[in-house]
C-alpha cells in the first residue's frame, strides 16, 4: 500500500488552479491514500476544502486539524462539524475520536489532533503570543493564567484518548501510524535543523500526547510506532526510542507539497 502524506497545506491561501495542482501531485506517487497531518485550511472554508480535495482526488482521504483549522471559529464546533462531513462523504475521515484504521493486515492507523499544551520550554516567561489566542473562541479573551489552564486541558483530552485507542491498535497490529497535528516530543519540535527554543516549545509540542506514547510504547519492544505530524513547518526525524520514530513534515505557505510516500506491507 502506498501513501502520500502532507502536512500544514494551508488551502485557504491558494486559488482554484494551485489547489488542484497541489491535489493532482497527490496523485502523481501512484498512492492508495492520503495523509494529511493538519492546518487544511481556517474554519469558514474547512468543510469545503475537504469536500473539494477528497472529490477530485477520489480516494481515502485520511486526516486530523490543526490549529489554524478553528481560526475564526469554535473547536468543538468545528469538530462536530467535520464530524458531520465525513458521514456523507466515504471517502474522508477524521481520525481524531477513537478510531482504529486498518490499512493492511499488519498496520494500522490512528490519529489526533493534539495541542501546544504549555508544557515544555517556558510558558511563564516566554513573549510569544500565537494567533490561536485570539482566533479561537475558546482561548479568546482569557487571563494568561487560565489560558495556561485551558491549553493543558486540550492536551490532556487527546492524551487520553490517544491511549485508549493506540493500546487497542497495538494490542492487534505490528506496526501502527499515529497522525497528529502537534510534534509530541521536545526532540521532534524542528526549527532550522534543531529543536525549537523554550519560548516556542510551549506551543509546538504536546508533551502530554508524547508521555502517553513513550509510555505505552516502553514496553511494547515487538510493536512500532511512526509519528507523522507537522505544525512547526520545519522537518526532522526523531527516533524516541528503538520502536517509537516520529517524522515532522515541513511547509511554506502557498506551496503545499507531499513531504513523503509512504510504502506499507
Ligand atoms: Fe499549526
């Protein structure tokens, strides 16, 4: 099985003609699917970007949200929303939730969104104020400490989901790929080659999703885990530990671009 994967295509910036052509190089890697690991598009056009993707590329469309996909909306509104999209369309589906995707008979596929959940670097010192904090109707408006708050608890919410859900899939499959949004480790928060500085790593990584992995996969040594996520727009690969490998894909905007292809046995 081959898989094309992309990440942080920002679609709301292109025209009709460069998003086809981004949707057609999709289809150039002879691929049976697509990963993409967020930031698709901003709330207002999400559901139609996806619509438009997934009809011209004919074919599984697999995916989690990235921050940018709330800007000008609600998270839960945009996910039940996106929920509401992929029962009508067939081929598309949100990973985020707990489901486990059997892509072949060794390997499985799940997926979260994840969050900048605060914890690594320096939240309390740090300058950096993201466009999230207010572009996001739930970070909106908030007094930096519950911020803090709020951001953790966005981060503990896919951490355990992703649990349950990653031990159901390593409880039946060799291999499984985790699709997330957010890099989970500090060692796979890239910026130009090295590991971002503490003033971003509260909000490029989630530590709370990354001690969920480490943990669980610790003790598993006979299955593996691939990591596919993006967020930082800088790519490096981080090998966590001999059977936890994640892979951050890189971005710019307006010229989304397929990071890798995936071969799958
Ligand atoms: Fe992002």
């Amino acid at each position: 099985m081959r898989i094309a994967w992309a990440t942080d295509i920002h679609l709301n910036f292109l025209n009709e003609q460069k998003r086809e052509t981004f949707f057609h190089s999709t289809l150039e890697h002879n691929s049976d699917a697509v990963f993409i690991t967020g930031d698709i598009a901003e709330a207002p056009t999400l559901s139609f970007h996806l619509q438009e993707m997934v009809e011209f590329i004919q074919q599984p469309l697999y995916f989690v949200l990235g921050n940018h996909d709330y800007y000008y909306g609600a998270i839960t509104s945009v996910r039940n929303a996106t929920e509401k999209l992929c029962v009508s369309q067939q081929n598309l589906t949100y990973l985020t939730g707990n489901r486990v995707i059997e892509l072949t008979k060794k390997t499985a596929l799940v997926g979260h969104d994840g969050w900048g959940d605060g914890r690594l670097g320096n939240i309390e010192q740090t300058s950096v104020r993201l466009n999230d904090f207010r572009l996001i109707e739930e970070l909106t408006g908030l007094e930096y400490r519950k911020l803090i708050g709020k951001l953790r608890e966005l981060g503990d919410e896919a951490a355990a989901l992703i649990q349950d859900t990653l031990s159901n899939a390593l409880d039946t499959y060799d291999h499984v790929i985790f699709l997330t949004h957010v890099p989970p480790f500090k060692e796979s928060c890239w910026y130009e080659g090295r590991v971002g500085n503490d003033d971003w790593l509260p909000f490029f990584t989630c530590k709370a999703v990354g001690d969920v992995l480490y943990e669980l996969m610790k003790c598993r040594t006979h299955s593996r885990l691939t990591v596919l996520c993006g967020h930082t727009h800088n790519e490096g690969i981080a090998q966590i530990l001999p059977n936890l490998r994640v892979v951050t894909g890189s971005a710019d905007y307006g010229v989304p671009h397929v990071q890798e292809v995936l071969e799958i046995d």
